[in-house]
C-alpha cells in the first residue's frame, strides 16, 4: 500500500497546477469523509480532462478500500460513457419509482401557528411573514437542500451530506402556497403547513424556491393529495394482499420471518400515522387469538420499493425479532407472503419522543428534571440490552423513540442496526445513510467506519441534548455539511453549552459520553447506574402522564 500512495503522490503533483491539486484536495478530503462516490467522480471527470490526469484514476481506485473499488470502477466508467445519474435519491432510502418530482429549495427552517392558516386571510399572511422573519433573524442555518415529492410524502434532504432534513406527511399537510415575494421574478417563498395528528400542533415550513417551481411544487402536492384520497375511496383497507405477477416474496423469507408470519386478514386500518422511510405507518386494530382486538402499528413497504429496500425492511423485522425487552417496541409479527409487505408493531399512542418535545415547547408544558432523567434512564436501559445482545444501533435520535402511558419510553427503528463482530464492532462496507449531527467524530474522519458502543454513546448523549433542549436539531446553527467538518475537527461540541433544563451532575455524565478519545467513554451499564442514581434523588418531583396530559391540552 505504502508504494502505491508514493505512485499517487508522485502522480499528482505532475499533472496538477497548485490551484488545481488544492480543489482537488478539498474534494477528496471530503470523499474521504461522506464516502459519496458519484459526487467524486462527477469532479474527478471534469478534473482529469487530459491523458495524464485521467492516469489517476486507477492509481486513486487502488489506495481505496476494497470494498469501495468496484464501486468506484463502476461509477467511473458510467462517468465516461455519460450515464451517471444524480444518486442523491438512492443514498436517502428513495428508488428513483419512489420519486414523483424533485426540486432544489433553500430550507429556512420552521415555526409554530395557534391555527390552520386560511390561504386568503390578511392576518394570517401577516402572522405567517412574522414567523418567516423571526427565522431569518434567528441563529438557524438555512440549509441548501432538495425537496422530493413521493406518494406519501414531501421529504426535505440536505443537499451536501444527504441527511433528512425534514419529512411531511401529505395526509397532514394543511396549507401549501407560496408567500408571493418574488423578487425579479427569480425566487419565492414556498409555505408548507403541517398538523400533527396527535397534538393538533400546527408548523409552518418555509423554503426558498425558484418562482418557476413554487406553484408546480403546490400543484404536486394537491395532485398527491388527490391520489392519495383517491386511493383511499377505493380501497378503505390498505392491506389487502395485491398478488403481482412474476413477483414473488414467499422465497426471500427467511425462517425467522415465516415463523411470525400473522394473517392480514385479521388487520383492520383506522387511520394514517405518517410517512417513513419505506412507506406510510398506519394505526390499526389487530384480532389476536389471546389478547382479543389490540391497537397495533402497522409499517408498509411502498409497492414502488428496490430490492435494497425490500432487504432492509426484512431486516429490520429480523432484528427486531432478536429482541425483547420493556424499552423496545415489540414486533408482533410480519405478512410478507404478498405484497404489500408489513411491520406490525405495538402501538405508542404518543408518537415520537422529538415531536412531542417540541409540541411540549409549543405548549409552554414544562418538564421536571426527574421527567427529563426518565427518559434518558429508559434509553440507557434500551440501549445496554441492545449492546448486550450483540447489535450496534446506529441511528440513535429523539425521533426513533416513542413515546407511551405514564412516559413509558421505547427504542424503535432498527433498520440500520447491525451485528458486532467478536471485537465488540461493526466495519461499515457498504454505503449507508447516517445522520451526521448524532455521529462520532472518528466515524467522520476515515474511509474505515467502525461503529460500537463507543459512537452508540456518543449518538445516546446526543439524544439526551434533544431530550433536554425539547427536540432541538443539534448544531442547528450549522448546516449540515459544516456541522459534519466541524465535529470531525473538535470544533462543533455541544458540552460547551449546557441547557439550562440539565442538572448539573447529569451534563457532567454527558460530557464524559462526548469524550474524543472513545475509549474514554462510559457504557451503557455505566450510564444506566448513574442516572438511576440521579433519578431516586429527586422522587420528591412529579412524574406525570405528560403524553396523555398534552393530548388534552
């Protein structure tokens, strides 16, 4: 290896001016750091435009990972040939079906309404321009990012670093229009209004969009919408198995999933919980031969879904399947025999932990700090057994926990969960979606990306920081691609700047999970026992049913 990085330096400096081999530093450091390969070669193409330069090519393809080079021989060929297309959608979990149209935004951020706006009414343009100019005087980073509109959904992705940004379910959009502030004619402000279906918090979103695309983004959405109530008429129960010719699952199953197969027939729709990664989850009843008729949630796999979906939502429920513990929702079982195919989980009747933070916020409820600790001492507890059982999580967030009676907290989402090696870790090879604001530094910093208990507690400390700060995006000052560079450089840290909300014995543990030596970091049996410890001493502060005490707000 070490001869073949002396070919490439040597190389290099032949056949690069000092501007170029600067620009083309910049670039790969940052291949080195997000692993995006077609946004690499895209400039690799367009750099190495003579004889000699293009010699780099197979002298960089060797210095790569091997788990990268076929990968990146593929991409460069598809380059030459002119037929790499924009990858953006892949990397985010949406196929290329997925996608019903996709336009370039400028996300401003987002803000609270008392009410549903009406489209025509003074007062509320006036209210919806005060809430706009609140955000541009405030510390949020507007964040460059593309809008992809699918068939359950806008999602809002953050155009360097790939991260979801924002995810609105159609069902749920109230109000989308465009605020009329053209300015020659080149960019407006694009208002999309959400309402959350379990606390009836109403949000504004605003996007800066070229004047041309506002009004088609708002005609897409309506059109969306329609399908989508279309569909609904046709059909009052989603589940019914569409048997698709030449297309069959019962093969890809696995025993562990054909052993929980449940019967679909005994599902009943109620009503839309909002969009996921895969497709729409739906609250249902479930006719269970021992508990009688149960609230269940049920995940969907869209009928447009990739194979590499269709592997991730299997193992998803596989891993899941592995698990059973009082922090983690339980999978009752799968219907994978037709399509399509389905999660049925248990239902938390609170949603997620971010959104009810923020609707927390919104109604000035407040939290205790033994409320606060409970939740993060649930978490701890989820996550040991996790560890325990082998598996690294690695999506930790606010919004992939749930929320239940008597703040009864439970773990969710493990579809990027993966199994520990006999080291304790986990050797990333493929390309993956990870959120960059919950990440590790050193998982930042190398074309290796290992993942263990050490970034898993890095990522849980950094959903405590939410917990605390009621849903706040970290680093939000920052956008995504910054916050990225900065974190790996020890220059974006949340420990120095501890919320009011924290006591402090709780941050002094959450600094120690943010050390950047990770073998200086507590455990999840360590955090665990310390925050119990935390929590008994102040049983004198309430506990309430805070889920139940905001839906009746």
């Amino acid at each position: 290896m070490t001869s073949q990085f002396d070919e490439f330096r040597r190389m290099f400096t032949s056949v690069f001016t000092l501007a170029e081999a600067k620009e083309f530093n910049t670039r790969l450091l940052q291949f080195v750091t997000d692993q995006r390969v077609r946004p690499f070669i895209r400039c690799l193409r367009d750099m190495c435009d003579t004889a000699d330069k293009e010699k780099l090519v197979p002298v960089i393809t060797s210095i790569l990972p091997h788990n990268m080079q076929m990968s990146f021989s593929n991409a460069w060929m598809l380059a030459k040939e002119g037929k790499l297309s924009d990858d953006t959608e892949a990397q985010v979990g949406l196929s290329p079906k997925d996608v019903r149209s996709s336009y370039d935004v400028l996300y401003l951020g987002s803000g609270g309404l008392p009410h549903v706006p009406e489209q025509h009414n003074p007062i509320d343009v006036q209210l919806l321009n005060s809430v706009l100019q609140a955000l541009l005087e405030g510390d949020a980073a507007a964040q460059p990012a593309r809008m992809h509109i699918t068939s359950d959904s806008i999602r809002v992705v953050d155009d360097a670093c790939d991260d979801v940004l924002n995810q609105l379910t159609l069902d749920y959009i109230v109000y989308c229009h465009p605020m009329g502030l053209a300015t020659g004619g080149q960019t407006d402000v694009l208002v999309v209004v959400q309402q959350d279906p379990i606390y009836e918090i109403v949000v504004a979103h605003f996007f800066n969009i070229a004047a041309s695309d506002a009004e088609t983004v708002v005609v897409a959405v309506l059109g969306e919408n329609a399908v989508l109530a279309q569909a609904r008429q046709a059909s009052a129960n989603p589940f019914v198995a569409q048997h698709e010719q030449g297309k069959d699952h019962q093969h890809q199953q696995h025993d562990i999933l054909a052993e929980h197969e449940l019967d679909r027939d005994r599902l009943h729709h109620t009503r839309g919980l909002g969009a996921g990664q895969f497709g729409m989850v739906y609250l249902a009843t479930f006719d269970d031969d021992t508990l009688g008729t149960v609230d269940v949630a049920v995940k969907m796999l869209r009928a447009e879904s990739e194979q590499s979906d269709e592997r991730e939502f299997q193992h998803e429920a596989e891993v899941m399947l592995q698990l059973d513990h009082p922090n983690i929702v339980r999978i009752l079982g799968v219907c994978m025999n037709d399509s399509p195919w389905l999660l049925v989980l248990e239902y938390m009747p609170y949603g997620n932990l971010r959104s009810f933070l923020q609707s927390c916020l919104e109604r000035k409820l407040q939290l205790t700090a033994r409320e606060h600790l409970t939740c993060c001492r649930q978490l701890a507890s989820a996550l040991e057994y996790v560890h325990a059982q082998g598996f690294v999580h690695m999506d930790i967030a606010a919004r992939n926990v749930l929320l239940g009676h008597n703040m009864l907290v439970k773990l969710a989402d493990f579809g990027q969960a993966r199994p520990k090696d006999s080291n304790g870790e986990f050797v990333l090879q493929t390309v993956m979606r990870l959120s960059v604001r919950w990440m590790a530094p050193e998982t930042l910093a190398n074309f290796r990306k290992v993942f263990s208990e050490c970034t898993d507690i890095w990522a849980y400390a950094v959903t405590c920081w939410e917990i605390f700060m009621y849903g706040r995006l970290p680093f939000k000052s920052l956008t995504t691609e910054v916050a990225r560079d900065m974190i790996r450089e020890g220059k974006a840290r949340l420990v120095s700047r501890p919320p009011t909300t924290c006591p402090k014995d709780m941050w002094a543990l959450l600094s120690q999970c943010w050390d950047y030596d990770p073998f200086k970091r507590p455990t999840f049996v360590q955090m665990k026992e310390e925050i119990t410890a935390l929590e008994q001493q102040r049983q004198h502060q309430e506990c309430r049913d805070l889920g139940q005490l905001l839906s009746s707000m």
